[in-house]
C-alpha cells in the first residue's frame, strides 16, 4: 500500500469515527450502520493490504483518542455507572439499594442530582451487576467529578485506554511467544466494534480482555499464583470470565492448580469484602435471576426456542429455557475440556475462543460489546468467524431506534444467518485446527 493511500485511508477512518463520536444518535440506525459499514470496509482493506505495524499502532491509539471528550452516544449505560459511583463515594453499598428505592430528600445523593440523574438510568427497578472492581472504577471517577458527567466519562475512558494499552502490549508479547505474526494483533485492535463499544462506550470488556491475556502471559511463564490474582480481578470486574476455569485443570499439575485456586479464591475474598453483606449475595443473587430468566435482546438459539415454546405453549417460557440453556453451557465447557486434545498454553486462546462462543450462542442476551474478547482470542487463530460477527453484530444497533428497543426479528435472522455461513466456511477450510499457522 502506498504512504498516501495509508494517510487518506486513516484519515478517513478518523473523520468517520469523529462523526459516530460527535454527530450520531442511536436513534438514527441509518447514519449509524452507513459509517459502521464504511469504517468497517476501511479497516478490511488496511488489515488485508498489509497495514505496517508501527503505523496500525499509532492508528489504534489516535482513533481512540477522538472519544475522549465525548458522551456516549450509543449506550446510556453510563448513566447507571454514575449513579453507582455516587453511592460508593458516599459510602454507600450498591449492591444494598435499587435506585427507586433512594428516591427521597433523605437519600444518600443530592436531592437535585439524584432527581437529575435517575430518569436517564435503563434499569432503575434493578440492584446493580457491576462486580467490585468496577464499582472502585465507578467510585473513584465520581469522587474527582461528582456533579460532571463529562468529567466522570472522562476518567472512566482513561482507565479503558490504560487497559487497552496494556492489550496492545499483551497481544504483541503473546504473538511472539507462541511465533505468530505480530501483525495479527491489528486485528483487534483497530476492530470498529472494539473502538466503538469498549472506548466510545465505555464497557469494562476492554479490562477482562487485557485481564485474561495477562493470565495467559503468566502462566506461560509458570507465574501460576501471579496468574490466580490475575483471574481474580478479571472475575471482580465481569463474572464471565469463571469459565476459563475448566480449560485450566489440564494445563496445570494438582500444585500449580492448588496455588492458583487458592490466590483466587483470597483475591476474589479481598474484592468482595468491601461490600461484603446478605444483601450482597441475595441481590446479586436476583439480578443473575433476572438475567437468565425475564432479559433477552439479540439471541440465537434461544429465539428459535422461544418460538417453539410460544407455538406449543402458547406463551415465552424464557423462566425455563433460560436456565437450561445456562446448564447446557456448564455441560458443554466440562465436555470441551475433557475433550481438548493435546492442552498447551499456545491453545488456551483457542479454546476458550470456542467455549465463549458456546455460551453466547446459547444466551438469552447477546448486547454488541459483549462479543470483543472473542476478537482478541481470534487474533491467535485462523478463524475469520470473531471478526465477522463484529461486523454483523451492529445490525442489532437497529433496536436502538426507539427507546421501547424493539428488534426486528428479520435483521435478527439475518445476523446470524450470515454468522452461520462464515461458522460453516471456517469449518470448510480446517480453520477450527488447534495449531494456529502464520497469516
């Protein structure tokens, strides 16, 4: 690719990102998927024409810069992290209250910013999900800005780009340890999902991400405890991460396993305890209730399910298919790792690749961002599936057009319909084999 092919095409991945950051209301999905499918084209073309590496990194970095100074404009999700990071620098317990049940002039938060903030919440009804390392994030962003709402998303978009940074530099170790391409790693990271979900949107997939590859750093290593603590705090920040635990038992001897359970289990002890409380445990107890059971947005498995249900029931009869289709997950993890040939620290991102992918296929609620650490686990792979279900998840950004999030079961079908031929071509071409080659 020539030097000013590069600098028109990076200019106009930066002017497309500018327009998503600072001119795009998720309401307008027209605007949103012209400049996704554009920006997705661009990074196509750059990853495929051989993109240098010291330019895709400079790329990553000043494309994620443009959002610092915006609000979110693709999710309101913020607004609940805010609310949290009140409570936490009040000394409040989050995981303790709903948000409608400290709506009163003697509640924990300033009449008027409480009376402010609580109509933007998307689920004032809901104790918090927000595991403790995010509540510190969370606590620490509104104790520096406690009346601006810039200010708080600006702290909270520093720590992701630290975290992403650290993904960077992850990726890049990684690759040359297991005599990959360093290259590959721009794969996620000038991923348009990826800058848009986890810098634009702030989601703390951007820390479990760099979290979990640095586990997989230690243990190449043989820093196993080290590795434990790193397990730790990636559960501390989203829970999904526990399922890595089945695919390590044959990776480690019953030593190296017993320290690396124990550092966890003390790391998880010293996270949790500043909130330690029966509420804690029954609250976050009936948020994952309601999750498997009442929430559903932008599944597979689960809809085609759920119609059957409707057609021989009668009605949704997601209070069971839910949860069987979360047992159904825990059985296939203990099959995937009782069934791996050969287990190595170079498979571990492969993987752990297939069993995400399992428990998002089989989930009742499948949001956008959810799907990035795949991308990352995709880089040490030849399968294309991670990078094109990126692309195809924005088609449930279609949703966002009203605030009542009505999807539209067609574009839905369509996703992951054009997922299952990329799944079936992977298949096809032997990109499922264990042993990663050199792009």
């Amino acid at each position: 690719m020539k030097p000013a092919v590069r600098i028109l095409l990076l200019a106009g991945s930066a002017a497309l990102y500018g327009v998503l950051a600072y001119a795009t209301p998720r309401t307008e999905f027209g605007q949103l998927l012209g400049i996704l499918l554009l920006a997705f084209g661009l990074y196509g073309w750059a990853m495929r024409a051989g993109l240098p590496l010291r330019q895709g990194l400079v790329a990553a970095l000043v494309l994620r810069l443009l959002w610092l100074p915006a609000l979110p404009a693709l999710s309101d999700d913020y607004h609940r992290f805010r609310w949290d990071g009140l409570l936490v620098a009040q000394g409040v317990n989050p995981y303790q209250f709903r948000p409608d049940e400290l709506l009163k002039p003697t509640g924990p938060l300033p009449a008027q910013l409480a009376a402010e903030l609580y109509p933007r919440l998307n689920s004032p009804h809901y104790y918090s999900v927000y595991p403790p390392v995010c509540q510190a994030a969370f606590g620490a962003a509104a104790r520096l800005f406690p009346t601006s709402a810039l200010g708080f998303v600006v702290v909270l978009r520093l720590l992701i780009l630290g975290a992403e940074l650290g993904t960077a530099l992850l990726l890049l170790a990684l690759l040359r340890r297991f005599n990959l391409p360093a290259q590959q790693a721009l794969w996620y990271l000038l991923n348009p999902l990826v800058l848009v979900e986890l810098t634009g949107n702030l989601h703390f997939e951007a820390l479990v991400v760099c979290l979990l590859l640095l586990l997989l750093w230690l243990a190449t290593r043989g820093q196993v405890a080290r590795a434990g603590a790193a397990l730790a705090l990636a559960v501390a920040t989203k829970l999904l991460p526990l399922l890595v635990l089945p695919l390590l038992v044959r990776r480690l001897d019953w030593g190296q396993l017993l320290r690396f359970l124990s550092v966890l289990a003390i790391g998880l002890l010293v996270l949790f305890a500043p909130f330690l409380s029966i509420e804690l445990f029954r609250n976050i107890g009936r948020s994952l209730t309601l999750y498997f059971r009442n929430f559903e947005f932008n599944a597979s498995v689960y809809y085609l399910l759920r119609a059957a249900g409707q057609w021989y029931k009668g009605y949704n009869d997601i209070a069971r298919i839910g949860p069987a289709l979360a047992c159904a997950t825990a059985v296939g993890s203990l099959l995937l790792a009782a069934r791996e040939r050969q287990p190595a620290w170079a498979t571990l991102p492969r993987a752990l690749l297939l069993l995400l992918t399992l428990y998002f296929l089989l989930a009742t609620t499948v949001h956008p961002w959810y799907i990035t650490p795949l991308i990352a686990l995709g880089v040490f792979t030849r399968l294309h599936y991670p990078v094109a279900w990126s692309g195809l998840a924005v088609l449930s950004y279609s949703a966002y057009r009203t605030s009542a999030y009505t999807e539209n079961l067609w574009v839905v079908g369509l996703e992951y319909g054009l997922l299952l031929a990329v799944l079936v071509a992977d298949a096809r071409q032997g990109r499922f084999s264990a042993q990663p080659q050199r792009a």
